[in-house]
C-alpha cells in the first residue's frame, strides 16, 4: 500500500508547499553544482537581498550598521539597506569610468570596516565587470558579502561562477550568492530567486530566520526556466 506522510503541524496544502521548496532548492543545487542544503527559495533576488540584511542586522546588533557598494549600484537593493537603517557607504566608479577597481573596493572596506558588502555583477546598472573573488578574499573576515549574480551578461558564465565561488570560499562565514530568473528569462512577476550559502550554517540560521515563502506554481515555473537556459541574452545588443 502507497502511504501519504502529512506535516502535522501545516497539514497536507502546507506540506505540498513546503515540498515544491524543497524540490526548488534541489533543482538550483544541481543547476550550480552546489550542496542542496545550502540553498534557500526566496521571493525574487530582493527577497534574499533582505534575508541576508535581517540576518547581519540581527547577528551584529547595532543600532546602524554599515553597507559598503559602489555607486552607481543597484537601486532597489540600497533603498532596501537603506530603509531598514543600514548606512550606506559607497566608492563612486564614475572617476574610473565605471570600472570597479577591486584593489580599491578592498582597501575601503579595510578602512571603514563595514557589516556588510554588496556587489551585483555584471553591476546593475552600468555593467562593470570584476572578479568577485578578489573582493571576497580582501574583505574583513568579520565583513557579510553578497554577490547579486541576477543581471544576465554575454560576458559571465553566472552557472559556472557561482559553482567556482560556492567552491574556493566553501565554509566561509557570511558570503552569500543570491539570483533569479527575474532578468534572465524575464519572470520577474513569479517572484522566485535564491540565496545560496557558502556555509552551511549560515544556511541554517537564515532558515530558521525566514519563514516566508514562495508559491508553488513560481518554483514550477523557474525550474522549468532554469533548464531552458536564458530567455534573454540574444536581446543585450
């Protein structure tokens, strides 16, 4: 006899809720070549933007902590550090004709010493490059970073990135790599993205800090994106 285990606590909707995260998170570990555990459904990029912005909010305990960008950057996720209290400080790129020199970027964040750096790459919106791996080897160790892999880019092989940085920095303590189908294959009204956890026990906290989720029929819809491949890169001209 085929036999039905049902979560007592949410019931059997909740449970086929909880599953369909489940099965997410296992088609994102495949699709990146990463641990299951260590990757987190989220609504949209922004929504693991802000768990990990709850996470250092709450871990440092500061009445304003601090998040080093560069600017220009993108607008939605600084608005969003902003918002909660955070104090922005940035390095602006316009004197370097937007180039983001990570040498520099490394040395500011010596001296000021923030909670947190985030980073979109290729940078939303002037599509710098640089090489992420610099950035997070430099940083402070008691320094948060998160790298925003959404904005799609002929020039980035985001698949095999975050596998290679998932993979020098395993164990790292608060880096993180978030991302979405929002830009690649235009599904941004599905609000589904991930956060991916260098640490599994940053995957771990962040779990028990969030609870909120994510609808079934948007992870349907990205995973069945995800193996299509991007929707949009033919369209960057």
């Amino acid at each position: 006899l085929q036999t039905t285990t049902v979560e007592l606590r949410t019931g059997t909707p909740y449970a086929n809720l909880l599953a369909s995260h489940r099965l997410f998170a296992a088609t994102v570990s495949d699709y990146f070549g990463v641990c299951q555990d260590d990757c987190i459904p989220t609504a949209g990029t922004t929504g693991a933007i802000e768990a990990v912005r709850n996470h250092v909010f709450r871990t440092r305990l500061k009445a304003q902590p601090k998040v080093l960008t560069v600017c220009p950057d993108y607008w939605r996720a600084l608005e969003s550090f902003a918002g909660f209290g955070f104090r922005v400080i940035d390095l602006h790129t316009e004197p370097f004709g937007f180039a983001i020199p990570e040498a520099m970027l490394v040395a500011k964040a010596k001296e000021t010493t923030p909670d947190l750096i985030y980073l979109s790459l290729p940078n939303n919106p002037t599509g710098a490059i640089f090489d992420p791996g610099v950035v997070i080897a430099g940083a402070p160790e008691e320094t948060a970073v998160v790298i925003d892999l959404t904005l799609p880019c002929r020039a980035i092989d985001v698949r095999a990135l975050t596998r290679e940085l998932y993979q020098k920095f395993r164990g790292r303590r608060d880096l993180f790599m978030v991302g979405s189908t929002s830009k690649s294959h235009g599904t941004a009204e599905y609000r589904i993205g991930w956060g991916i956890c260098a640490s599994s026990d940053d995957a771990v906290q962040l779990k028990n800090e969030n609870r909120n989720v994510v609808a079934s029929g948007s992870a349907a819809e990205a995973m069945k994106q995800l193996e299509r491949g991007s929707s949009v890169i033919g369209l960057i001209e």
